[in-house]
C-alpha cells in the first residue's frame, strides 16, 4: 500500500490516503468546509463553489476536485475565500424559501447551516432582487413533493437517479435562470420512469424534495425489513408508539444504506387496524385467538398426521434465505417428502 500523503489544513497535521480529495481529507479530520453539491455516494462535480480553499501561494481551488499532495498547506478561509463563499451563499438564500420553520429539513439543511457558518448580511440581502414569483410544487408522487422554489440545482437528486439507481427519471431542464430539476417533457413526477425508491429524498441537502407528512422521531429502532429475503437494514422512527419514518443502515452489507419504495415508505401496514399480532386457530368453524404454545402444539399434531407425500410446504418471497433453507430441510428430513415449493417461482 502507498504511504500516506502528510498535509497541513488550518495549521493543523492530516494525514490521507492517495487520491483523497482535499474536502474528503478534511471532513475525515472533522474540519468543517462547507459544501452543498457533495456526497460520498456521488463522484464530485464542483458546481456549488462552496469549498473554496486556499493552496499555499494564495492559488484558489475547489476542495472537492482538488486531490490531497505530499506537504500540501491548505487554508479553509480567509478574505478572498470568505468573500467568494458569502456572494455564493447570499444569491443561493435570495432565491430560496424562507419559511423555513415549516419545512421538514429545518435544523438538517445545509443552506442554514452554510448560511450560519459564513455569516449572511441581511442588509446585503434587502439590497438583492428576490426571485419575483414562486416557483410550482410537484405534489403528484404519493411519497414525497418537489418543491422547486426551495432547489438550490446542486444536481445530487440527478446524479443519484442516473449514476447510482440508473433510472434517469430527472434532469436539469430549460437553461439560465429558468433551470430547475424535472422529468422528461417538464411533466408531473408520475408521468414519469421515477420508481419512488426516495434515494433522491434522502440525499437532497434542502427541502426540495421532501417525504409527505414528515413527523420528526424521537428515536430508531435498527431492524430488518420484512418485504423480501435480501435482508435490507433500516432504522424506523419512532414517535410515541408509532413509526413515522424509515431509513437505510448504511452499515448494512446487503443495501449500503439504499432502499426500494416498499421498505422507505411502505411501513403504514404496521399500526393496520386489521394486522394480525397473534395466532388463530379455527375452533368449531371460526377463528380464534390463542397463545403460541396452544398454536404450535396443534400445527405439530397436524404435521404429524401428513407425513409423506401427503405434506406440501410453500415457502415465501418475504422470508430470508436461510428461513427458506430450514423449511425445506424439514419438509425433506422430518416430514418425508420433496414436495417444497416457492411463491416467488409462480
């Protein structure tokens, strides 16, 4: 392996690997360079101009196309640094929402924390022409909305939805002033190939794309979700005794933090007021309750009357693999009989 490359970041020794990008190098060091077209999911792009750096020499470079070389000195601010961010960030907010007690990615938005960070002059601001109207909000996906008065065209939902699901369902649209994120043709988000898996959502710095009814949690739980044998992780908010939001474990091997639309937002089945939370046995024709014990005591009577080629098992799609293995282990050895069948086969 190749030594580490030493550089110095605010008067401060870091250590990185080859080909590490200045931005990469110092978020790892926990040195905060603002940015809002960045993620680690995402090869770098440079359009926000946010990490703006200083190399030795007062050369100006974007940190995160800027890869990491050995005695590297970098500066993360100064007047000619501060000066390029603060003009960026003030035609950024001059154009964007301000309501931002209502918006689901208050006190998560990276424009507020960039805005904090680089010190915002309000009377800059009342000097600057805002954007004259509102622009139009795409309700039509069930999950989540597209408000595009809040985008800030970082071009991370495109990235995501081409370079990472291959779907390509959005794309910057129009040109100048009037570019704003869409589908093809400028239609509603339904009309398009958009497989609502919300990867998208998840990634979006600000509140342009934001999940319907959003309800803050006040804790997760980290699970396992139940649609299919992949084995996807998630942690599900919580709030009260309620589950209000999902999102991907990202130390999960099996999805890396990705989910489909049915294990982001299909979690309303949980509090169904038709969902069974117990068995039932049939007793003189109908369907009662009972404790597990009185249930699988009756499920191994049964069993044990149909040994042989009289006893079928069907397995299913929403089992994990090795649940998958044990039914037809026992079906095979304790029951006698290859009659193993699968409903993802039909």
């Amino acid at each position: 392996m190749p030594d580490k490359i030493q550089l110095t970041i605010d008067n401060r020794p870091i250590e990185a690997e080859p080909g590490t990008t200045v931005l990469d190098a110092a978020l790892a060091a926990d040195l905060y360079i603002p940015h809002l077209c960045h993620h680690p999911d995402l090869d770098p792009v440079g359009v926000c101009r946010l990490c703006m750096v200083e190399v030795e020499g007062g050369r100006p470079a974007i940190a995160c196309r800027t890869p990491v070389a050995q005695d590297m000195v970098i500066r993360t601010t100064g007047p000619q640094i501060d000066q390029i961010r603060r003009v960026s960030v003030e035609l950024l907010i001059v154009n964007h929402r301000d309501d931002c007690l209502s918006c689901a990615q208050n006190n998560s938005c990276e424009l507020q924390r960039i805005a904090t960070y680089v010190g915002v002059d309000q009377q800059r601001l009342d000097r600057l022409r805002r954007t004259p109207a509102q622009r139009d909000v795409d309700t039509s996906n069930p999950f989540f909305d597209l408000d595009h008065s809040k985008c800030v065209l970082c071009g991370i939902c495109v990235r995501t939805c081409g370079d990472l699901q291959g779907v390509s369902a959005i794309d910057f649209n129009y040109r100048g002033f009037d570019t704003k994120v869409g589908t093809f043709g400028d239609r509603a988000i339904t009309e398009s190939v958009c497989e609502s898996c919300g990867e998208c959502v998840v990634r979006c710095p600000v509140g342009a794309l934001a999940p319907k009814d959003y309800v803050q949690p006040t804790r997760e739980v980290k699970t396992v979700c139940t649609y299919c044998g992949v084995g996807c992780g998630m942690h599900m908010g919580v709030r009260g005794d309620r589950v209000v939001n999902v999102r991907g474990d990202r130390d999960n091997p099996a999805n890396r933090g990705s989910l489909c639309v049915k294990g982001r937002f299909g979690y309303s089945f949980i509090h169904h007021p038709e969902r069974l939370t117990g068995p039932l046995i049939r007793k003189d024709g109908e369907l009662v309750e009972a404790d597990w014990d009185e249930a699988l005591d009756l499920i191994a009577d049964r069993f044990a009357q149909h040994k042989g080629e009289t006893f079928a098992a069907m397995t299913s799609a929403k089992c994990t693999n090795e649940e998958n293995y044990l039914i037809q282990k026992l079906s095979r050895v304790v029951m006698g009989t290859n009659n193993v069948d699968h409903c993802a086969r039909l």
